[in-house]
C-alpha cells in the first residue's frame, strides 16, 4: 500500500508569488486550515517543497 502525505494550509498564499499560490490549488486546497490527502509521489513531494512555508505535513503509513 503506498504512503499517504496528510497536507494542510496553515498560512495564507496572499502576498506571494502567484506560481505558489497555483501550486496550493493544484494541491487541491481550497482554504486555509483546508486538509487533503496525496500518495507520496515525487511530484506532490516537489510541490509540497515549493511552499514549505504555507503548509504543513504528516506522513501517514
């Protein structure tokens, strides 16, 4: 079974780059305090690096 990141927005992407605030939607969150669930993939890895500062993650086995 593969791993899951548990991702959620704890501060707002206002006042960055607009690219980080596309890449918070293409996460799928939607608000702040938003919560989402992802495989752990490369990709989503890589996204969740490009807004380190804006979100928060657990890995759940």
């Amino acid at each position: 079974m593969a791993r899951k990141l548990i991702i959620t927005q704890f501060k707002s992407a206002s006042g960055h780059p607009k690219d980080q605030g596309a890449t918070v939607r293409a996460l799928g969150i939607r608000k702040l305090n938003h919560t989402v669930e992802h495989d752990d993939t490369p990709q989503i890895r890589g996204m969740v690096f490009k807004v380190r500062h804006l979100v928060k993650v657990e890995e759940q086995n």
